[in-house]
C-alpha cells in the first residue's frame, strides 16, 4: 500500500480535510487533501516544527517519547503523529471532527506507513 493509499484512507474514514507526510526536514513526503484549496503542505510544515520542539522539550525534561499531539485552536484541530526516523504525519481535522479518534487512526496508519518503509 502507498503512502498517498494510506492517507486516502485515513482522511476519507475521519472525514478529515487532509493529511500530509513529512521527513524530519519538513520536505513533504506525501499528501492527500479533501480539496484542492486546502494547503496541506504548508500547514504540515508549519505545525511540524511545532510537533518537534515539543518533542525536543519532552526529550530535555527526560520525559518518555511524545508519539502524537493534538492542538485545538477555535474551530482548527489537528493531529501530530511521529513516525520512526524522525517523519512525522499532520491531520487536519473539520472543526468537528473527533480528536480522540484521529489520534486512534493516526496511530493505525503510523504503523501502516512504518511497514511500507521498511
């Protein structure tokens, strides 16, 4: 299964706007969006640096790991994953959709995109 199948599928069964794959970087992997005006790639990039300086802040503190962060802004969420190697998977949510489950699904399709890297 692709990265793009992967992400489909997530998006699709959270009715979520998009998702995107990003290396440690912030190069975009892979994304899927809902719509062409939903700027995924962008709002990937921007939140991962969010998504790594507090996963750099945890490590400092001698905390466990942090494997997702949910941010909840006004009628924004999104959903952070880490993914080995120091990826990392944004999912932005409608300013409904269930957080408590986009953290269940992000970390299925984690696991899903970890096999297909090997």
């Amino acid at each position: 299964m692709s990265f793009q199948e992967i992400l489909r599928g997530l998006v699709e069964g959270l009715g979520a706007e998009g998702a995107v794959m990003l290396a440690s970087d912030g190069e975009v992997v892979d994304v899927y969006a809902s719509s062409e005006s939903i700027e995924m790639d962008i709002i990937g990039a921007h939140h991962s640096v969010i998504f790594n300086a507090v996963k750099d802040i945890a490590s400092r503190q001698g905390g466990t790991a942090i494997k997702s962060v949910a941010i909840v802004a006004g009628t924004s969420r999104l959903v952070l994953s880490a993914i080995k190697e120091g990826y990392c998977l944004v999912v932005a949510l409608n300013g409904r959709g269930p957080v408590g489950q986009a953290l269940f699904e992000s970390r299925e399709a984690v696991a899903r995109i970890e096999e297909e890297m090997g």
